[in-house]
C-alpha cells in the first residue's frame, strides 16, 4: 500500500505542536553548525518532549546509531 504523505502530514507533522518540535530540532542543527549531509545527528541530552531545551550544555552531535539507539533500547 502506498504511503499517503498528504493525510500524513494534516494528520500529524501539520499539527502545531509538531511543527514547533521540528523547527526546535532545525534550530539545533543550526546551533551546532551541522550542514546537510553531516552523518551526525542532534542529541538533546534532555529531550525536548521531556522539558529539554536548545542551550549549548543540552545538545552534543552523535552519529545516528548512537542517537537512535538512546531511545530504542
């Protein structure tokens, strides 16, 4: 079956409190110095969803697998 981005994005990424995260997650990037292509990704140390924020002493650059496996046990 074929992924349906339209409903997906009204459903989900177009609600406020998801564009504002993702917009967080860009900031960081920026903050970071982190261009397109960089394998690196973002860490916030303490996640945004848990009341973490952008500072410099909440964010580290970590490759994907290590990011990704923080939360995915």
């Amino acid at each position: 079956m074929a992924r349906d981005y339209k409903k997906e994005y009204a459903k989900y990424h177009g609600n406020p409190t998801q564009r504002k995260n993702r917009s967080m997650r860009n900031i960081a990037r920026r903050a970071l110095g982190l261009e397109k292509g960089d394998p690196r990704e973002v860490d916030h140390k303490k996640p945004l969803d848990k009341g973490g924020g952008n500072g410099k002493e909440n964010l580290r650059a970590v490759s994907r697998k290590t990011n990704r496996k923080k939360y995915n046990g």
